[in-house]
C-alpha cells in the first residue's frame, strides 16, 4: 500500500510493504551521499540492507533510549555530516524507532537549512505514528521534544517485517497509539482492534487503518494549529506520566496510561479493556502536583491553558480548551476513580 501525504512544501508517499528491505535501494536516492542514522537497539541486519545498496553511505550510531535524545546526538550527527562534507543535495536516512527518527529528522531539518530526510521506522510506534507528519525534536532541560522543527520526510517506507525482532513489551507500546487514533477517529478501527485474536495476522491491517488516519490529519492541519491535536490524545498528561517516570515506561505506555483523564464513562470503559488485553498501563502513580508541575511546561499551553483532546466515545473526539485549575481537577477526579475501581 502506498499513501500520498501532501504538505505545505510538496507531497510524499508512504509505502507499506512486507518485504521492503530487500529491495530498498529502489526507494532511496542511491546517487547521494547518505547517512544512515540508528542507535545500538536496532538490529544490523536492518542497517546492512541500506548500506549494501546505496554505495555511497555511510553509518552513525549512537545508543539506545530516549536519554540520547538531546542536543550531544545532535551535535554528533551534525558533525558527522559536516565530516564527510554533505552538501545541501546528500540526505539522511533514518533507520529504527521514534528516538532515531525524530533527532534524524532534526538533524535533517538543522543542517544546511534543510536536506532530504528517508525514514524506515522498525517499530510499531513509529511506522503507525512518529515517522509520519514531519514532527522532529530533542529533549532538552527535562522537557520532552520542546526543541525542534517541522521537516518532511520525502518518504517513509515501512516493512512490517522489521516487527519480528521486537519484544511483545515495544509492540504493545506501539500499539497504544493505534489504539488512540482509533479511539479518536475510527470506531470500526477499534472495535478491529478490540475483536483481534491473533496479532501477528492482524497487525498490517492496524498499521494500515492508523496510517490512514493520521496521513488524512496530517493532509489536513499539517502544522497543528486545529484538527492535528487530535493525535494528542493522551498526551497532555501521557507526556507528564512519561517525565515523572524518567525512562521507566515507554512513550506508547505512558500515552495508554494518560488516556483515561479525558474521556467519557463508556470509551472509557473499553479503552480501559483494550489496554489492559495488550498490558498496557492504565494508571499511574504520580499525585496531580507532581503531574502539573510537567503539563506547565507543555508546548501546547497558551494563555493560561491547554487545549486537550476528549473522547465522550468510541470514534468522536471533542478539541477542550481547559485552564489549569480545569486540568488539576480532571486529574484529582480521574484519581478517585482510580480508587474506586482498585
């Protein structure tokens, strides 16, 4: 399946296609300089088979996790172009997860004022979700992605295949945020996901529906100034959960456990089962003070508030614009309810 996105500065295509690897020279700009960027997680085998069919590549490494997101990766990544003389014409080819894709991109986007960017994401978090839409960043001072720029891929090429050598733990991360724009966007999404035996004949068909979902978001708000804030869903206080457990959780566990403070009873209720049927977080430990002192520091503040995303059910989705003292208040509730049901 190919998916065109069109942007502000032109289109590129998405393609979905087991097997890609094998052939990807045949997606990539072979007669540029490349670099190939990826951390110590992802398996070699992936890295290889961009290396052996663009002859003029080169690797750059750095380690896993998202404590090396920051602005050393970046200056190395940077300094590694520079090093090897890049010009404006060569590009970056990102290969792994949302980490490598997102401090890529903005290396990407940083250097020369703008090259070309190819991402191969190999985990379903980021082939449903981060490699898509031109969102790059770092951390920096603790504040997750609060310094980056919108950059393009020119493609994203996605091998479904690369899934085999995750853990059940990363692929049920991924999956939270499928299950998020499903929850948003597509009821028949969810309910697919919710009916779902047997992952590993089902998972290309979730991907698909999630890509679908965001490409036509994306398509539409591609800057996020409205309809775009729907894929954060369980982000505003998802990305508060995920800097007050420093790296304990996974991004796609931290987004399922921030789910349940904005939602009606009833999508509630199933997002709740669904998370739980992929052991998926649906609670945190962290009391509202704690939690508020990261949603302040949230980019999507503004004149005293947040816009958030509320789901009142399944397929709907309702864009809130809440004070502060509105967001403590959903948080203390949502706590006792917690209580309740524990």
């Amino acid at each position: 399946m190919t998916i065109n996105v069109s942007t502000p500065k032109g289109a590129y295509d998405i393609v979905l296609e087991r097997g890609a690897l094998d052939h990807i020279g045949e997606y990539l700009p072979t007669d540029r300089k490349i670099l190939v960027v990826s951390d110590s997680g992802v398996p070699e085998i992936y890295t290889r088979a961009v290396l052996d069919q663009c002859p003029r590549s080169s690797l750059y490494v750095f380690p896993q996790g998202e404590a090396s997101k920051n602005i050393t990766t970046l200056q190395g990544i940077l300094g590694a172009l520079l090093k090897a003389s890049f010009s404006r014409s060569d590009a970056i080819v990102a290969v792994g997860g949302g980490v490598v894709g997102d401090i890529a991109g903005f290396a990407a986007a940083c250097y020369m004022r703008g090259i070309d960017f190819y991402n191969i994401p190999t985990t379903v978090l980021a082939q449903v979700d981060s490699s898509i839409g031109g969102k790059t960043a770092i951390d920096f001072e603790g504040v997750k992605n609060i310094v980056g720029a919108f950059h393009y891929p020119a493609k994203v090429i996605i091998d479904p295949r690369c899934l085999a050598t995750l853990n059940t733990r990363l692929i049920n991360e991924g999956l939270a945020e499928a299950i998020k724009m499903a929850a948003t966007c597509d009821a028949g999404l969810f309910k697919f996901i919710e009916a779902s035996t047997e992952l590993d004949r089902d998972i290309d068909d979730i991907i698909a529906g999630a890509l679908k979902i965001k490409s036509e978001v994306v398509r539409q708000d591609p800057t996020e100034k409205g309809l775009r804030r729907v894929l954060n869903f369980g982000h505003t206080i998802g990305h508060a959960i995920e800097s007050a457990w420093n790296g304990e959780k996974y991004h796609g566990e931290c987004v399922a456990a921030g789910m349940g403070y904005f939602c009606g009873a009833e999508a509630g209720r199933r997002i709740r089962a669904v998370l739980e049927k992929y052991s998926l977080p649906v609670d945190d430990p962290f009391d509202e003070d704690t939690l508020m002192a990261y949603v302040c520091h949230d980019k999507k503040k503004k004149d005293g508030g947040i816009s958030i995303v509320y789901v009142p059910e399944i397929g709907r989705f309702e864009l809130q614009k809440l004070s502060f003292d509105d967001i403590r208040r959903r948080i203390r509730e949502h706590k006792a309810t917690e209580s309740v049901e524990v």
